[in-house]
C-alpha cells in the first residue's frame, strides 16, 4: 500500500469533519433540518481506518411519514410551477453543485473509500445530471398528436406524484443526482432516502437545493435503515413509485413491500458483466479498458466488467499482462490524488470480498494476482485477478462488487455468447473485436441492456441506462426516465361526425369494434 503525505485534501477533510459532520447528520424535512422523532442515532465509519466518522439521525416509520405528507403537500404546487421555473431551478442547483464540487469529493472520499481522483469527477457529473434534466423541464410534458377518424387524439404527460428514492453506498453522490434530477424535472416531489453506510453527501445534496430555492417539501431526506426508513417508504400510500438502485436481492422485497399500494418501480440491481475479448481485437485498448472497468472506483461499480472472457490463443498472455497492471496498481488513502483502489466501504463488505479468495482456490482457480487483505487498519484489498476459471463457478457467477476479476477462457463465437449469457444478470456487456459484423451479431444477441463494443462504459445522457434479466426494471436517461416518473394520459376530442351506437331504442343496434374495447 503507499503511503501518503498530507495534502491539501487532508486538510479540507479535517475541516470538513468539523465544520460539517461533527455536529450530526439530521433529516430534512418539509424544509427543515430535523431530528428523528423517536430521537434515535446511528454511528458511520470511514473506510480508511473504520473510525467514527458521522452520527446520524436514524429514521422510521413517523419520520417517513412526515417526509411523506410533506411531499404530498409540496406536490400540489410543485406539478403547477412551470418548465422554465423548474429549469432555472434545476440549473441552479448545477451551479452550486460545482462550486463545491471539492468538498463534494472530499467527504465522499471519507465516507465511502472512493479515491479522489475518480470523485471529482463523479461530482462534475453530478451537476451535469441536474443541467441536462433541466434542459427537459419545459418539454416534459410534451406529447403526441394521434389524429383517428373522427377525433382527434392527443397524448400529454402528467408528474406522477411523491416519488420515493433509495440509493447505495456506490458513488452515493452522482447515483442520487441521477434519480433526483429528473424527477423534479418532471414535475415531482422527493422523498430520499441514501444508504445508512454513505449517508454524507445526501445531507449535502439537500442542503445545496434548498439553497437553490427549492420550495419547502419538493425534495426531503431521511437517513435510516433499510429495514426501517427503507421499508416504510416502499409502504407508504402517499408515495406512488419508488426509483431504486441496489442490490436485486433487495429488489424483489421492495417489489413484495410495494405490492399493497401498487408501486411503480424502477429498480437498477446487481451485475456481472462480461467483457469478451475476441484475437483479432485492439490487445492494448482491450487491457487497457479492461483493467479500468474492474479497478476503478474500487472495483464497487455495477457496471464493471468483472468477468473477462479471453479467446484461448491470447488466453495466457492477455492474463499476464492484466496480473502485471494489476500489481502496479496504487492502493491506498483514498484522499491522495495517486491512488488509484481506496479502501472498501465496511468491514463486512470487506469481508465478504475476501471471502472470494478462499472459495476460488476451493472451485480450483487461481489467484494471479492480488487475493489478500491489505495492512491491518481500513478495509484495503489487494486488486485480483482469478484465471482458470470456469462460467459455472461462484466466482464467474456471483457479484462480488470489489476490486476483483475473473478471467475466463472460450474457443471461438458461439462459446463466448453463451458463456456470456449464461449468468442471472444483464446489466452491461463490453465486446473487443475489429470483425464489424461480428460485433453486429455478438451485441445484438448479448442478454445486456447496454453494450459498448471496443470501449469501456462511457456515458452518453440521451441514452437509456438499464438492465435485462435479474439486473433491473426500467430506463434511466434522455426521455426515458419521464416514462417513470410521469403518466400518460391520452384525450380523444370528438370532431363531432361520429355518431355513437344506440341502445334502448329498439331494433339490432348496430355497434363498431371501436366502441367495445375494455
Ligand atoms: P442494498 O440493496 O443493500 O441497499 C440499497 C439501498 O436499499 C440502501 O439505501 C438500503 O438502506 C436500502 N434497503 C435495504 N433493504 C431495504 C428494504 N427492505 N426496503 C427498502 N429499502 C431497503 O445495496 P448496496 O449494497 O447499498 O449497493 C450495492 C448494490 O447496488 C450492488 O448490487 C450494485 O450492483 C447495485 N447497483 C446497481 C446499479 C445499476 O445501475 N444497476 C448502480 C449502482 C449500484
């Protein structure tokens, strides 16, 4: 692991720690910050040594509750302020969000072991998710015009209402700016509620857009456990849908807990995504992106690529030279610019990627590089890489979400599409080739909702962003996530040439098929 020296990262944190968290991290609600109603607290750790880092107000039910009908009162108003209002708003919040894009990064670092190289940028993106959404304010409600004879039929898009956001602990900034943004931009009104292991820079989030001038009520946030505050939004009947990114194990129990009041979710799960690396590739991009989708942000990303599949003529050498990148790789403090895979969010979490290692050598992989716990303080692992392996073992089938990648050799096409499928998730696929229709072919019959041929994951905003399979539920991005977050309501006008089918006037009455739909 390097060592760091202080720099001026280090003395922002600590002034950061004093100035923002050593007071406590309370909820807002209906525009005010508050403390749990049953006055109850959790504590938070930062990665690097699991010490003390924050002590957060910890909701449930009653505090939900209020967050709730602060939302559903704030709707009324909110859904009425126009596009161009909500645009100036959403712009605002950018700007804030950009001026203090460093202290963003910096408590996201302590929070969450993210290196600040990488969280920088995540806040910039932040900022962008706010500006691009707030450009489809106005346009939001847009619909279509569906002329029929004798009517004229036109679509229009109506907010949904109190939506309800559940986010992680993975790049807990930029994942809530995606969700928030354009659900205010559509007209509707926010309850949060971050993850209890990274519940900083949601308090920041809050405090930037009341700042900007969102009205009281528009956007509230409640720290908690998933169990308790989690759960109650997902029951709560005020709240129409719920966005969720997580694990798809928690998925299905939001699904179960929504049931009653029929939410509509959007669920962004679980993923182990394969990258297939064909002979006749780009061997240098291929490595290149290869390594930067499984090591960066700490391999705790869900769209890393953390199963390679590796054609069996370049099997050996393109392993070796992912081992060699691998080892050079800088683990270490995360707030030093150099580093490069910070230490992981918890010790369980830590645990639980360790645990890999073991069951690796169990199934009869090898570990060729990495494979072990990193100094004695802070949740530090080494980056891994498992060659030797086999698609049905749990290391090429389970998400391990760490800073760990399985190595998988195939024989030709159709091996490689069908090792690449045979996995519950369909998150994201990455495919290296120079052969044109055979990367035509191989995307089009991916089982992923996003591929990237001869790239890594770069984010274009228009586009939709999602998973197939057990990797979610719904689109993000572009008009997409106005699908979510509003509905459609058709209206028909009757041009008054259509005559209706009439009944109790005696004799057969003569009826259309139009006229007997549902
Ligand atoms: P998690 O499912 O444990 O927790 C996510 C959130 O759900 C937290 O806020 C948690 O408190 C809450 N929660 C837990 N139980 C709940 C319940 N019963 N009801 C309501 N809320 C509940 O996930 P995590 O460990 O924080 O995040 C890592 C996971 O997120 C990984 O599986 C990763 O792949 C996934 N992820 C997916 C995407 C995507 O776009 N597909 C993006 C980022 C992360």
């Amino acid at each position: 692991m390097t060592q760091t020296a202080s720099t001026p990262n280090h003395a922002l944190a600590t002034q950061l720690r004093e100035s923002r968290l050593k007071a406590g991290l309370r909820h807002f609600i209906g525009g005010e910050w508050v403390d749990s109603q049953g006055g109850e607290t959790f504590q938070t750790h930062t990665p690097t040594d699991n010490s003390p880092l924050a002590t957060v107000a910890s909701g449930d039910a009653r505090d939900i509750d209020r967050a709730a009908r602060a939302a559903h009162d704030a709707f009324q108003t909110w859904r009425e302020v126009s596009g161009a209002e909500r645009r100036k708003i959403l712009h605002k919040i950018a700007d804030l969000i950009e001026v203090r894009a460093q202290d963003i990064a910096v408590l996201e670092s302590i929070d969450t072991g993210q290196a600040i190289r990488f969280m920088k940028s995540a806040a910039v993106r932040g900022a962008e998710n706010f500006r691009f959404y707030a450009d489809r304010a106005p346009g939001a409600a847009d619909g279509q015009s569906l002329p029929a004879p004798g009517f004229l039929n036109y679509t229009l898009r109506q907010p949904i209402g109190p939506v309800g956001v559940i986010t992680p602990w993975n790049t807990p900034f930029m994942l809530s700016t995606w969700k928030i943004a354009p659900a205010l931009a559509a007209g509707c009104t926010v309850v949060h509620k971050p993850a209890e292991w990274s519940p900083v820079t949601a308090t920041l989030l809050a405090e930037i857009m009341d700042e900007a001038g969102i009205p009281q009520g528009v956007v509230n946030l409640v720290h908690g456990f998933g169990e308790t505050a989690g759960r109650a939004l997902t029951e709560h009947p005020l709240i129409k849908a719920i966005a969720f990114v997580g694990e798809t194990v928690t998925g299905s129990h939001i699904m179960r807990q929504g049931a009653d009041t029929l939410k509509r979710v959007h669920f962004e799960l679980g993923g182990k995504n394969p990258v297939v690396v064909f002979e006749d590739a780009d061997l240098e991009g291929a490595l290149d992106a290869v390594v930067f989708m499984i090591y960066s942000l700490n391999g705790e990303r869900c769209t890393s690529s953390s199963r390679v599949l590796i054609q069996e003529g370049i099997y050996d050498e393109f392993t070796a030279r992912i081992a060699e990148r691998a080892r050079n790789i800088r683990v270490g403090d995360p707030l030093d610019p150099n580093t490069e895979v910070g230490p992981l969010i918890h010790p369980r979490h830590c645990e639980k990627v360790l645990s890999y290692f073991d069951r690796a050598r169990e199934e009869g992989a090898t570990v060729a590089a990495g494979g072990e716990r990193i100094g004695t303080e802070g949740n530090y692992v080494s980056p891994t890489l498992l060659t030797g392996a086999r698609n049905e073992m749990r290391i090429s089938q389970e998400e391990i979400f760490g800073p760990v990648l399985t190595a998988i050799p195939f024989r030709d096409e159709a091996e490689a599409l069908a090792l690449a499928n045979d996995v519950k998730y369909g998150l994201a696929g990455y495919l290296w080739t120079r052969d044109l229709t055979r990367a035509h072919r191989f995307a089009q019959a991916l089982e992923a909702g996003m591929v990237w041929v001869n790239s890594e994951n770069v984010r274009h905003l228009p586009t939709p962003f999602g998973g197939m399979k057990a990797s979610g539920i719904g689109r993000d991005g572009g008009d997409y996530s106005f699908d979510f977050y509003m509905e459609t309501k058709n209206i028909a006008i009757s041009l008054g040439t259509h005559k209706t089918a009439r009944l109790g006037v005696g004799g057969p009455a003569k009826v259309d098929k139009s006229e007997v739909e549902g």
